[in-house]
C-alpha cells in the first residue's frame, strides 16, 4: 500500500478518495494473482443428493481446480454447455467418469444425476476477504494468502490501474505495469 502510495504520489488519508482507490486496485491485484497463479488453495468437501443435479457454490470458491468422488476417482471439470449437451443426449445414470461444470460463478451442474447421496472432494482457489487498513497483510490466509514473492505482481497490478485512472494512455505506463 505504502509502496502505491508513493509511487503516485498519492494521498493517504485514511477514507480519502486515493485510500479508496488504491484500496480497491489491491484488491482486485490480489484476486488477479490467485486466479492466475493458483498460489493458495483451499479444500472442501460438497454433497451431492439423490435426483439433483444443480447445486449451489459456496460463494467463497473462485475458482474449482481439482475434484475427486467419494471412490477417490478424479471427476471431469467441463464447460457447462458440454454438460448440458450431456444431458440433452443422455439419460444414462452411470457414466463414469462422472462430470460437473460451473456456470456462472455460483451453480455446480453434475452429470449423470445422482441416482444416490455422494461426496465430490474439491480443491479450490478461494475468495479472499477484501483488505481493508494499512495492517492487512495478503499472506494471511483471509486476505488471501498469497506469498509474499507474489506481492510485486499485486503492486504492479494496483499501479497498473492507478496509470489508467490517471490517463496516462500516452506514456504507456499502464502498459509497462502489466509486463
């Protein structure tokens, strides 16, 4: 944050517009970091029913990684309009592997429909809870846990956005953040 700070020369009154701002950049930086790099991973167990195949995501999970059934077999993560098509095609309630996809950021759809209660293991990228003051630390597992040799990327990201904001289109500057 200091860091941000400084390099913009920006203002940091606690609840000024440029805290807000650069509050908000670190934190997108952060969600950015952990959706490309995987760098911290959560695990969860999500129980499926009998004749149900919609489920609702904990809204915590950003992203899915990995899943197991309860026989430990690995289960096919496809995209939601190949599921669907499985369905269209298919009434078959045996299939294995057994398949799911995430539409949108909150439903899990499964294929074949359970035809009995189920466990699905998952590995998951999880939502952070946004920083919020100076003494956030994003290494902390709430704030997400991303280790500190991925912080840089996190500064460059809100310095990135800082560029943009600012209208600094002509020097590229936002540009040269990203890279």
């Amino acid at each position: 944050r200091n860091s941000v700070y400084s390099k913009w020369g920006m203002d940091s009154t606690s609840s000024g517009n440029d805290e807000t701002l650069a509050t908000a950049w670190l934190n997108e930086g952060g969600r950015e970091v952990l959706l490309r790099t995987h760098c911290y991973v959560g695990e969860t167990t999500i129980s499926l029913t009998a004749n149900t195949w919609k489920y609702t995501l904990d809204a915590s999970i950003m992203a899915i990684l990995h899943v197991t059934d309860d026989e430990n077999r690995p289960v096919e993560v496809i995209q939601a309009t190949d599921l669907l098509d499985l369905r269209r095609a298919s009434t078959s309630t045996d299939a294995v592997p057994l398949r799911i996809a995430v539409l949108g950021s909150n439903k899990l759809l499964v294929w074949p429909t359970p035809t009995a209660s189920a466990t699905l293991d998952v590995l998951y990228v999880p939502k952070p809870t946004e920083m919020s003051t100076g003494s956030h630390d994003p290494s902390n597992a709430t704030y997400g846990g991303v280790p500190v040799e991925f912080h840089k990327a996190i500064e460059l990201w809100a310095l990135a956005q800082g560029s943009d904001y600012e209208h600094e289109g002509r020097t590229q500057s936002g540009v040269k953040y990203m890279q």
